[in-house]
C-alpha cells in the first residue's frame, strides 16, 4: 500500500520523542539532523491507523550527508516482558534529510502507537 499523503502537520509528541531518542546517538550527520527536527513536518501516514509516516524538512535547513538512507541506530522495541516486538526505522532523502519514520514490527496486529522511550529504551505501549 502507497503511503497516502495527508495536509502537512507538525510533529506530534510522540514522533518528536521517538526521533531525538533516535537522533540522540552519535553518528556521521546526527547532529544536523538533530537540527532539522524544528523544521520537519508530517506529508504522508502508510496506511489507515499507521503510526508510520513520511516526513518533509521544510527550508532552510542543513544537509546531513549519511552515507546511506537509513539512519545508522538500531532501535529494536520489547514488550512489558521483554520479548522483541520490532524496530523503529528512520529514512532520510539520499542521506540529506528526514523522510520517513517507520515501525517495523513483528507481532500478528499492527502497533497503533509509537514506542514511549522508558529508562533510555523504547518500549511498546500497553
């Protein structure tokens, strides 16, 4: 299924969250795309009740210059028990720019919200 683009919107608390505690992590261009968090913005939902989303930084704004489209972190999500549910992806334009924040999980439902970042982890919700 396409993403399907929506009115622009601000990040909400939650994306905001889950992406510094991403971005937090030390790698080539985390800094600067730390510094395009003020100026991002919500385009698009992957489908109806996905909390992943694509994302435009609006200009101006800096390039990161990642060697890759994926964000270098892992950021793997458990449950209350423990158990691995998933992973939280960020995608960036050719390494430039914010463009996509992405549950991948693993379960049978798919997560209706993102992971709370608790004690320096992202756990899924209850």
């Amino acid at each position: 299924m396409a993403p399907r683009s929506i009115d622009p919107r601000p990040l909400n608390a939650e994306e905001r969250a889950v992406l510094e505690h991403i971005l937090s992590a030390e790698f080539v261009g985390a800094s600067r795309l730390r510094g395009q968090l003020d100026r991002t913005e919500v385009i698009a939902v992957w489908g109806p009740d996905s909390v992943s989303v694509d994302l435009r930084v609006r200009e101006p704004y800096e390039h990161a210059a990642l060697p890759e489209a994926l964000v270098p972190v892992e950021a793997h999500v458990h449950d209350p028990s423990g158990a691995y549910v998933g992973e939280i992806l960020v995608w960036t334009d050719r390494g430039a720019t914010l463009a996509a924040l992405e549950f991948a999980w693993v379960t049978d439902e798919m997560p209706t919200e993102l992971p709370a970042v608790v004690d320096s982890r992202l756990g899924r919700p209850v």
